[in-house]
C-alpha cells in the first residue's frame, strides 16, 4: 500500500465512523473522530464504559474496520486493505500489550518474545539474539529461560511490552497494560513505557481507567458517547 501525504504523522485519525446494525436498529459506536500523533507520542484514551474505547482500539489495530474515514499509520491507509495485507501490515508495524498479558503458558520468556519474528524470514538464531537484547533491555536478562507462572506480574507484563517491541513497530497498542498490576509495579510499567516512547520513538496509544497514570502521557483522548469530548496535552512528568 502506497503512503499518503498526512504530513509528519506516526498516527492520523480521520473522520472515523462506526455504526453496527442489527435488523432495523443502529448503534453508533463511533462519530467524527479525529486526532493526530507523531513519532514516540504516548497517549491515553480514557472515557466511561460504551464510550467507543475498545471499538476504536480495534479499528485502529486493523482488527475492525471503520464503516467511515480511514486510519493512516506511518502514512500508509488501513481502512480498505484486506485480511491478508492487514495481517501483514499488523505483524510488522504494530505491537499489541494487554492487561492480561497474554503470554503462552508452556512456552519461555524468551520463546514468547519470538514468536512474532516467526513469520519473518529471520533464523533461529537471530531471533533468540533479537528476543534476549530487547528483554535484557527491560531488565530481565536473568529471567529469560522461565516460563510465565514463573514470573510475578510486573515481569510477565515486561515481556509482553518486550514481545510487542520485538518487531519495532511504529504503534504499540496498549489495553488496560497496569490493570491487573499493585501500585508500585503499575507505576513501573507505565514509566517504562514512557521511556520506551521516547527512547525508540514509538508512538504507544494506551487504553486506562485510572487517571493517575495519565501524567505520563503526552496527549490524553477523552472519549464519550463515540465522540471525542476533549483532547487534553498534558505537561509530562519525566
């Protein structure tokens, strides 16, 4: 797919509509919106249950399609490709972080860490090289041959940031990443993807309830009703 002018973007958002149908009824998930982000921008999308959260984190994961507008990310339209191009487009520039964690029980830190680079032409042994620098770099050099009940939470959540990292996606996609963490290891990961923003210039769009951890952020994306309500730059804390 071609890349279109939109400017100095990692993220353009425009006009973005979602309606689902159901016989004669239609539900708006999603009206009108638009926003922009560059390069190592974090931001938060916050907003009360049925605000369309979730509905626009999917859409722009490419793993729903909008019924209006288009999602440019690095430039490159994504609203009309199809399965194959998406999955395509999806294992090469974005990375995806859950408040689950969403690691394979049976499998290493470091096995889970490769498994994105299956699909790449890239050897065995390049990929474990890869997998082992980037967790290194996340401070689990010593934890790479332990499988996730072997780790506490903080550190299964590192690896799943080191999994999302691994194919040096331009967006990290990132749904409730502290959910499931205390304070103190919440706190932790939301800096560390702050520091991940700014020192590999990824632009993370993260979806959170708790206001607290949006000081962090960048550009906070108030979301009610499907619209955007307000869009807030905050003054970031280092």
């Amino acid at each position: 797919m071609a890349k279109a002018n939109v400017a100095n973007y990692s993220v353009q958002v425009k006009n973005l509509e979602k309606i689902y149908r159901s016989g004669d009824i239609k539900v708006r998930a999603l009206e009108k919106v638009s926003f922009s982000l560059g390069e190592g921008d974090f931001a938060a999308i916050v907003g009360p249950s049925g605000s369309g959260k979730s509905t626009l984190m999917n859409i722009l994961g490419t793993i729903d399609k909008p019924t209006a507008g288009e999602v440019y990310i690095d430039g490159v339209p994504t609203a009309k490709m199809n399965g194959n191009q998406l999955a395509n487009f999806r294992n090469k520039k974005l990375g995806f972080v859950f408040q689950a964690y969403n690691l394979i029980v049976g499998l290493t830190a470091e096995a889970n860490v490769e498994l994105p680079l299956m699909m790449t032409s890239m050897s065995p042994h390049e990929r474990r090289k890869k997998a082992d620098s980037i967790l290194s770099t996340l401070g689990l050099s010593d934890r790479l041959m332990l499988k996730p009940t072997q780790l506490s939470g903080g550190q299964q959540q590192r690896v799943a940031i080191a999994r999302a990292l691994v194919n040096d996606p331009t967006l990290i996609l990132a749904d409730e990443p502290t959910g499931n963490l205390d304070t103190h290891s919440g706190d932790e990961v939301i800096k560390l993807l702050r520091e991940i923003s700014r020192k590999r210039k990824v632009t993370i769009i993260m979806v959170t309830h708790n206001p607290d951890i949006t000081k962090y952020c960048d550009m906070v994306i108030h979301i009610r009703d499907g619209r955007v309500e307000k869009m807030e730059k905050k003054g970031v804390v280092k």
